[in-house]
C-alpha cells in the first residue's frame, strides 16, 4: 500500500484527569465531527509537572485525537469547554506519512461535518 504524506493532518494530545472526563471529551469531538477518530490509552498515565509553584504528579487518562490542522481552534475550544483542568493539555502534532487509504477517510471525516 503506498504512503500519503498529510500536511494538514494533526495528531492532538489531551489528558484528563478519569476516564469519564475522557470519554466524554472523545464522544463530543468525533460526534461534532472535530476528530475523526480519538484513541482512548485504558492504562492511566503518570504525569509529573509544577503547578503554582509545585510539583505534582497525577494519575491521568491520554486521549490521541486525529484531526485537521484546519479544525484545531474548533477542537481546542471544545476540549476547553469540556475538560475540569483550569490548563488542559492541548499539544499538536503534525502527521507526516501514513496509510494513504487511513489518511484519506481522516481528512473526509473531518472535512464534512454535516454529514
């Protein structure tokens, strides 16, 4: 199968702090068709980080969201206004190969929010 090279395809990370929170975020992205798919890591993270001058460690739930580069400011608005953190983690990162026949319905699915 040959490899398509994605410019404008985007792999999202966003952790959250339970799995409900999680999922939660994941059903709202793909059934408003920001992501077209969002992976769900069962296993719970460990985060290390400073907050308010501290550091912290928290057990988290790591969603990968493929979206658009083109539906970003739409994804993060919706991850904001879902998520409990006051700071949600919201870091992109751009796809650069991939299956061509994957990264085609990606970019449909996204492109076309209507349907």
């Amino acid at each position: 199968m040959p490899r398509a090279h994605a410019k404008n395809l985007r792999v999202v990370v966003v952790t959250c702090p339970s799995l409900a929170l999680a999922r939660k975020i994941a059903r709202a992205v793909v059934q408003k068709r920001l992501a077209a798919c969002v992976n769900l890591v069962r296993s719970p993270v460990e985060s290390f980080y400073t907050w308010e001058g501290k550091l912290e460690t928290a057990r988290e739930q790591l969603l990968l969201i493929k979206t658009t580069a083109a539906r970003l400011p739409q994804l993060e608005r919706e991850v904001k206004r879902l998520h409990s953190y006051d700071v949600p983690e919201f870091v992109a990162w751009p796809i650069t190969e991939g299956s061509a026949d994957y990264l085609s319905w990606l970019s449909r699915t996204v492109a076309n929010p209507t349907r």
